[in-house]
C-alpha cells in the first residue's frame, strides 16, 4: 500500500506549488524538503530577498540623489544593518506562509534530504521510506563555478553571499553580465560601491534583443555601473587583503588584472541533482545535467517525474510553477499546456527590462517578415509626469497577419506592463487587438498601446 498518491522531492516554487495543486485535485501529498524552510531558492536565496534590497537600494537613491530636484529637502544616510534584517524579515514571513498553506491544502511537509530508491520508494535522510504512486522531482539548481575562481561567500560570493554584504564594499567586480549581476550589481552601487561588470560576451543581457541590451547598457553606464565586456576571468587570487582577478579578451589576447574588494560570480546556474538516487533508478540526464522529459513531465522512468529549474527551459520561478501545475493536472488526466515562448523574462533594476516571445535577431535569424513599432517613455505623459522617461517599448508583429510575435520593454515598471502583451499573445491576439484596446490616461501602459499603434503606423503621441 502506497503511502502517498505524490511525493514531491523539492519545495522550491516549483514543488510547493505543484504539491498545492494536487492537493487541491484530491491526491494525498508529502514534499520532501531538506533545506529547513520551504520556498526554494526562489523565496530564501533568490527572488524574494534581491527584489527586497532591490527596492530598498531603489528608495534610499531616490531619496540621496533625486528628492531635491522635485522639492524636497532630505538629510540620507544608510543603515544597511536594518535594510538587511528587513529583507531577512520578508523572507522568513513568506516562507512561514508557505507551511500555512501546506497546512491549510493538507499537503504533508517531510524535512529531510529525499532520495529515490524505486519508482515507487523515497527514503528520507538515508532511513525513512515512503512508498508513494508517483515521485515528482523538484529539486531546482544551484550557483555555476568557475575554476580558478573559489567562492568563499565573503570576499568571493555567489549571489547568496551577495545578499548580505557588510560593509558595502569599496569595489565590487561582478563576473558575469546576465540578470544576477546586473540586479544584485545595481543594489550595491546604488548604496555606494564602485561596481564593474566582466562579461564574455559583447553585450550584456545574455539572449536580450539587441537594441535594449544598447540602451540598457547606456543606461547602468549613466548610473555609474562600468562595464568591461568580451572579457573573461580566469582566475582570482585572494590571499592579500582583496582580490586579485585574472581576466583575458574571450577571443584571446593579453591578460589583464582587477583588484576588487569583493567579486561577485554570476555565470550561470546549474541543475542540482546531488544524492537523488538518479543513477541507480535510470533517469537521464543531459549532457547539462538537465532531467529531460516528455509533454507530461515524465522522465525517461515510468512514474517519476521532473519540473523547474532542473528540466530544460528557463530557469525562472513562474516557469518552474506553471510547471508543477501542469505536470500534476496531466497525471490526473486533464489536458493543461505551457508555451515556453510565452514565459516572460523581466530584470528588475531601474529601469526594468522585460521581455515575452521573440527577439528582433531571432526573427531575423528565422526568416520571419515582421514589422516592429516602438514608442518611447518620454512621450508618455504619465512617464513624464512622474519623471521616468527612459526607456522604450517595442512590439514585433507578423508582417501579413499583424500577430503579435514578441514583446521588449526598457522602462519605469516593465515588468508589470510585459503582461499586456503576454495575454494578447496568449490569445493569438495582434497589434490591432492591443491598439484598439481602451486604456486609461495617464498611464505608462498608453506607452503599450502607442507601440501597438506604431506597427500600424499610426502611433499618435510621436
Ligand atoms: P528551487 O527553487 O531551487 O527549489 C528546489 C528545492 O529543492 C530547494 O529548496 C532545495 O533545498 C530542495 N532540494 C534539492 N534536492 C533535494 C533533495 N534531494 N531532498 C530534499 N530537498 C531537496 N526567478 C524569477 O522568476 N524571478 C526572479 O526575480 C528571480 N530572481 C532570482 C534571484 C537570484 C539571486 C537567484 C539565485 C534566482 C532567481 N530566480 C528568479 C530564479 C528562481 O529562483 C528559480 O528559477 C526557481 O527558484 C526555481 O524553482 P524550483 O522549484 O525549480 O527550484
Ligand atoms: P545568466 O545566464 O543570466 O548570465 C550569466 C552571464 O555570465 C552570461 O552573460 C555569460 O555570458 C557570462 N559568463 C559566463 N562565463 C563567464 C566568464 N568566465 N567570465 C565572464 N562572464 C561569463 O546567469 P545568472 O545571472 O547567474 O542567473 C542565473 C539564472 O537565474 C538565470 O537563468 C535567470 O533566469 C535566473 N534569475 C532570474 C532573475 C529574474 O528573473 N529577474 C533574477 C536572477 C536570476
């Protein structure tokens, strides 16, 4: 007899919601979670603690830098010992909050480290077994190495240690131009360190369209941020007070050196599949060391199934959810789908960038005739009347059929705007569906609307 109908490995968001759901569907549920909290990586180490210092890093600027050109006379000083313990406050509240809904859904929380021992047995902490109907692996990632450069979590941190830096340090190099670095590098300049980002490639924002990347780049470089792209660090000495970075042109040349006080390493995170048992029961791994599964979920094992961080995707916290539910509802026998075209990616510096479906170069690269129009901040009243106008959205259509293909905003709120276009190309909708749509004034989404007029040709306030 089965001891469970579900076992979900993980409670990260792509386990705990995923556990929630089938509850909710009527199957009996244990998430296994070895971590002491539940949440991930996402609640604890990830999203919810970078957006907390990005918000409040965003204010204490607001405050020291912008307040007296709008009227206001502000004496700003930093008590980064109570800006950290808020973040630390906010992260233990939504974690708690996740056990009130395990409880409230009937879904058995196990503390432990989960291992598979059969498609049907999890032992936890190397003795307990439960015996279940089906095992859904949900055990996320964790922070990319980089040879030669060893993460102390003091003077070498991964994102994690770069959540709670005390002192600000004098000089941070970040390793690593994607979202961490960009995000948790504006925390820390915004708060007074001198910030320099190394990246390999010649842009920043890994597979961001190129255009943002541009202004993105001109913008962080306007807040102070230095860039050295093209490069790539090949080692760290941190022996002596600082660190000591080694870096190279990626297409070869002299070496160069860095001093930095701390270094920040953000290249990438990889999927964590350490003592699940794996080997020994079958699933397969990529060569990433990504569970790959079928359209349910399900790895290459009958009854053992896979989802977030850990499968191929992106490695994001709402694509890790929809995950979770979809694969849950389909062993149930209902008929869900994600598209992972239509999972928005958004970078929550200021100004934020967001993004849903394709870029201009992937387009291009397809041989896909589109038209693209794009309306700028600075002719949005509402932008203006708050004084954020940089930034611009941009809206790519088909060209025949005027189908909404993809969606890039740089600009005050991105992130909440990019869902407009998420929905309209959820529906299949186009640029029409979006410009014929009534939107109050003054409002940053008219910045949407007039972009969606753009591809007809008719924006109105440019
Ligand atoms: P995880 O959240 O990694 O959860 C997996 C859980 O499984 C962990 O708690 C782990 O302890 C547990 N586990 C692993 N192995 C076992 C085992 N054998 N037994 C028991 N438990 C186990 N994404 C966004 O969408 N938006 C953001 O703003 C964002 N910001 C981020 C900021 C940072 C600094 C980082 C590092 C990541 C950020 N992410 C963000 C990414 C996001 O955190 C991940 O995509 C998401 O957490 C993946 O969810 P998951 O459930 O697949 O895995
Ligand atoms: P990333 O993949 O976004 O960026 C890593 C960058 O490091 C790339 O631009 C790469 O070219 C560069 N790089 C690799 N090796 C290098 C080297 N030796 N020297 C210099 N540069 C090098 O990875 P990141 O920023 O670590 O984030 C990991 C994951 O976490 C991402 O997949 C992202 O989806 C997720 N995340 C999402 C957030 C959000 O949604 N706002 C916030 C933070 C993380």
């Amino acid at each position: 007899m089965a001891d469970y109908d579900l076992i979900v490995i993980g409670g990260g968001p792509g386990g705990y919601v995923a556990a929630i759901r089938a509850a909710q569907l009527g199957m009996n549920v244990a998430c296994v979670e070895m971590r002491g909290a539940l949440g991930g990586t996402c609640l604890n180490v990830g999203c919810i603690p970078s957006k907390a210092l990005l918000s409040s890093s965003h204010k204490f600027e607001e405050a020291r830098d912008h307040f007296a050109a709008i009227g206001i006379k502000a004496s700003v000083s930093l008590d980064l010992k109570t800006m950290l313990a808020g973040k630390d406050k906010i992260v233990s509240d939504l974690t708690k909050g996740i056990e009130f809904l395990f409880k409230k859904n009937k879904v058995t929380y196990v503390q432990g480290k989960g291992a598979i021992k059969s498609a049907t047995e999890v032992m936890v902490n190397g003795k307990d077994v439960l015996k279940t109907k089906r095992i859904l692996i949900a055990t996320g990632s964790d922070v990319m190495r980089l040879p030669g450069v060893e993460i102390d979590e003091k003077k070498i941190v991964s994102s994690t240690g770069a959540l709670n830096l005390d002192p600000v340090p004098g000089h941070l190099v970040v390793v690593g131009g994607g979202v961490i670095g960009l995000e948790l590098g504006s925390v820390w300049k915004r708060l007074g360190a001198k910030v320099t980002v190394v990246e390999f490639l010649d842009k920043i924002g890994g597979p961001m369209d190129a255009e943002v990347s541009k202004q993105f780049q001109r913008l962080l470089e306007k807040q102070g941020v230095a860039f050295k792209l093209g490069m790539k660090v090949t080692g760290a000495d941190a022996k002596g007070k600082g660190v000591a970075l080694t870096m190279e042109p990626a297409k070869g040349g002299a070496a160069e050196k860095l001093e930095a006080d701390v270094v920040l390493v953000s290249i990438g995170r990889r999927p964590y599949t350490e003592g699940l048992g794996l080997d020994k029961v079958g699933v397969k791994l990529d060569e990433r060391g990504r569970i790959p599964v079928n359209h349910q979920f399900e790895t290459n094992v009958k009854g053992i199934y896979a989802i977030g961080d850990v499968i191929p995707g992106p490695m994001l916290a709402h694509k890790a959810e929809e995950d979770g539910v979809v694969a849950v509802e389909t062993m149930l026998g209902q008929k869900p789908h994600i598209d992972y075209n239509l999972v928005p990616s958004v970078i929550y510096t200021w100004p934020e960038v967001a993004s849903v479906g394709k870029n201009e170069e992937e387009l291009k690269t397809a041989g896909v005739n589109y038209k693209a129009g794009k309306f700028p901040f600075v002719a949005n009243s509402r932008g203006k009347s708050v004084g954020e106008t940089d930034g611009f959205v941009k809206i790519l259509a088909d060209a025949k059929t005027d189908r909404v293909l993809g969606c890039h905003i740089i600009g005050p709120d991105a992130g909440t705007l990019i869902h407009e276009a998420c929905l309209v190309m959820e529906y299949g909708g186009s640029s029409e569906d979006l410009a014929r749509t009534c939107h109050a004034h003054p409002t940053l989404n008219e910045a949407v609307k007039e972009a969606a007029l753009a591809v007809l040709g008719r924006a109105v306030h440019v």
